[in-house]
C-alpha cells in the first residue's frame, strides 16, 4: 500500500508541475499558426502568462482577411485534460454591427478528454443567453437560446420549433 501512494503522490507531483511549467505562451503561437492555416486569424495585443493558463488582452479576430471583432480579454486555463476559455466583451467590427445590434457579454468554452470530440459553448450578453456544443466529429455548431435578448438581423439564422429558439450549422 505504501508504495502505490508513494506512485500516486510522484503521478500527481508529476501533473502539476506539468501544468505550471508548460510553454502556455508558445502553445498559443501553435494554436495560432493551426488556425491560420484555416483562414482564422488571431492577434492578441498582450499575451500574459498565470501558473495555470494565459491571459490575452485586446484579442482580434479575422477568418479570411476580414476583422470579425475584438475581445476585451480572455483567459485560457488548464488542467491538461481539462481547459476552458474564459472569453469577455466582445464587440463586433463594424461589418457585422448590421448582423446584431448587442454585444457578447461571455462567451465559455470548455474540452474536457472525457468527451474528446465536442467543445460545449456558453454565450450571455445583450443579445441573450445561449448554451451548445460544437461537435468536432459531426463538424456541428447547436446553440439554443434559454433567455433571448436584442437579436437583430442574427435572428433570421435562428430555427424556432418546440425546443425554441435554436442555432444549427455545419461546417
């Protein structure tokens, strides 16, 4: 018995310092250089490093050569088999201000090994409450909207049914 706790104490000292020493700041870059190859640009003005995750300020977003819009901050966190993306205040380019007149308060994202091929997604803000999943397998974005807020011209992409107001594409 002694000698499966001595394993279990060097497997969790093992952990932890896997997660305090990891690179997190050149696993952004890594990230940032898989998108790219998908046309999705990602240029964060600040990038801070935290024992357990990253912190990017002013974070921009483009697919394709155009600016979607700008997060305030966002905090990515890690456990290693688990991570969530904290993401706050964005607002839309001046392009899409014709798509949604409100702004996304929150937006969370969180990959756990567990269920390796889906990302569930939590947005709240001025255009509503909206919880889903992104489904890596089936390449399905579904958001269904609990509390609708200022929507604008977003809504013509909503399906209304007796689950209510919902989001479903594939791409």
């Amino acid at each position: 018995m002694q000698m499966v706790k001595k394993i279990l104490v060097i497997l969790l000292a093992f952990w932890i310092a896997m997660i305090l020493l990891a690179p997190k700041r050149d696993l952004y870059f890594f990230a940032q250089k898989k998108l790219q190859k998908s046309g999705i640009l990602l240029r964060a003005a600040t990038t801070k490093e935290n024992p357990f995750g990253l912190t990017l300020e002013e974070l921009r977003l483009s697919y394709k050569g155009l600016t979607l819009g700008t997060w305030k901050e966002v905090h990515v966190w890690t456990l290693i088999f688990y991570s969530e993306i904290d993401a706050e205040d964005f607002v839309p380019s001046a392009m899409l201000q014709h798509l949604f007149e409100g702004t996304i308060g929150e937006m969370r994202l969180r990959y756990s090994l567990v269920h390796p091929r889906r990302i569930t997604l939590i947005l709240s803000g001025s255009l509503g409450t909206a919880k889903g999943w992104i489904d890596l397998k089936k390449r399905t974005i579904f958001l269904q909207w609990t509390k609708i807020g200022k929507l604008g011209s977003l809504r013509n992409y909503l399906k209304h049914d007796k689950r209510g107001w919902h989001y479903e594409r594939q791409f």
